[in-house]
C-alpha cells in the first residue's frame, strides 16, 4: 500500500524505514467507536514519523464524508505524528468526489484527502500476481472490469499455493464492486477446477452447505495465512456464529490483526 502511495508521488516520505500495519479501533468519547479499513505506520515501533489512514471506499458517500476527519484525529491522537487520509477507489468518479476538501466544525481543521483511482493503480499481469497479491487484488478491483485483466488475475491466484490462493482471492472479491462479483464467480467455477470445492463453497454449486459455512472456512483460512491462532472458545465463537455480517467484519478484520483478542474487540 506504501509502495503504491510512493510510485503515485503523492507523498514524500523518508525511505528504509519501518513499516508496520496496526490494529485500530478507538473512539471519540463519548460518541461513537472509530473504525477505518486499514491504519499504517511509517518508523520505529512506538515512535512513528508518519501514518495513513486507509479507506477503501466503492462508491460516493455523504455518511463516510465526516468520518474520515475523525479518523485523523484520532490517529493523531494515538501516535502524535502527521496523518494523511489515502482513499482507494474502483472508478474515477469516486476518485474525484474523495479528493475534494472536507471541513468540519472546526474552523482551522480540514483534511484533503489522497485519492487513488484506477489512473494510478497498475494493470497487473498473471506473473505478477505471486509478488504482489495485495497489488493485484486492487488492479482487479480499478481493472477487472477488463476480461483478460480479471482472468489473469484469477488465473494468478490460482497459481499460488493454497491457502494463499483462497484468502487473496477471497480478498479481492470483497472489494470490487458488486457488479464485477457476478463475473468473478463465472471465472473461478469455469477456470479455478481445482478449486471446486472452494467454489461450491462461496458460490453455492454443488454440494450443499449452511449459508454462513463458506464464510467461516474464509475466515479460519485468513486467519491461519496471518498466523493468528485461535483458542478453543474463539474457535467455538466463530464456528457458531450464524450471523453473516459479523462474520464478513471479522473478515475484515482478520486481514490486519496478529493477535485472536483483536477480532473481538
């Protein structure tokens, strides 16, 4: 993400030094809980020189629009240290509507926010996708649109190993746009054989499974590529829970934590 924000010239920010995703959930009391996508730190652990705060954001949104001077306020906050706000979007139009200024309340505190289209995010080939799967999952998202783009792709997470292949895939299809799932669904059942039981899964062909199973098995898989293990009652939690949109947010989650106590905070 650092390196795409680099290779955009959009920051300039010192070289060789550490870079750290961080788990980040807070809030501005007494209101509200504080959640952004994803927040990176640039420098030494604990004395950071510079963070981002990361959005992916599909579409415009008037309710997104406020929160995201929230977000560098806390992060400030935590780790008094500048912030920027990068928001990653599918389409140019949603790229134009991020990258206007926000005020607030405030009179001398506004942000402007970075915002990364599809002009600025590389078309990633099939060879590429190993090196960089988090690259290809956002070129799938701002390209995929593109058939021989999207079944590159595909085809290049297949070409990992599992369960790597499956968490990036899964990934990938949890940030493009809703339109461009439907395509990525007929891709992995057509091209992705050796998968099927992954597909059958996630796309409900074949085999039968409870409505929520599929996601639990992404989520176990996720958590096993990130290395975070679950104790037996976080295993029961998980395994038990019928609600899919807590399981989709522990997805979510899952993605940037290295610690189990951190999906369930």
């Amino acid at each position: 993400m650092l390196d795409l924000v680099k290779q955009a010239k959009l920051l300039d920010l010192p070289e060789g030094l550490p870079v750290q995703h961080q788990p980040f959930e807070k809030n501005d009391r007494p209101s509200r809980e504080l959640r952004p996508d994803l927040v990176i730190t640039v420098g030494a652990p604990g004395f950071p020189q510079a963070a981002l705060v990361v959005e992916m954001q599909l579409r415009a949104s008037a309710e997104k629009r406020p929160q995201l001077p929230r977000y560098v306020a806390a992060t400030w906050l935590h780790y008094s240290c500048p912030v920027w706000v990068v928001v990653i979007c599918p389409d140019q139009n949603t790229a134009g509507w991020a990258a206007g200024r926000i005020a607030t309340e405030l009179d001398t505190f506004h942000i402007d926010p970075i915002a990364i289209g599809p002009d600025r995010i590389p078309v990633v080939g099939r060879r590429q996708v190993p090196e960089a799967p988090h690259l290809a999952a956002l070129s799938l998202m701002a390209h995929g649109q593109d058939p021989e783009v999207a079944l590159g792709i595909v085809r290049g997470f297949a070409d990992m190993p599992r369960p790597h292949s499956a968490f990036y895939y899964e990934h990938a299809y949890n940030i493009v746009a809703e339109a461009l799932r439907t395509k990525l669904e007929e891709i992995v059942t057509t091209e992705w054989p050796v998968y099927s039981p992954f597909a059958k899964e996630h796309f409900g062909k074949g085999v039968a499974v409870g409505e929520t199973q599929g996601e639990i098995k992404s989520l176990l898989a996720v958590l096993d590529v990130r290395g975070v293990t679950l104790d037996d009652v976080q295993r029961e939690m998980v395994t038990e829970c019928t609600d899919s949109t807590q399981i989709l947010e522990w997805v979510r989650r899952a993605a940037f934590i290295d610690d189990a106590a951190e999906l369930f905070v």
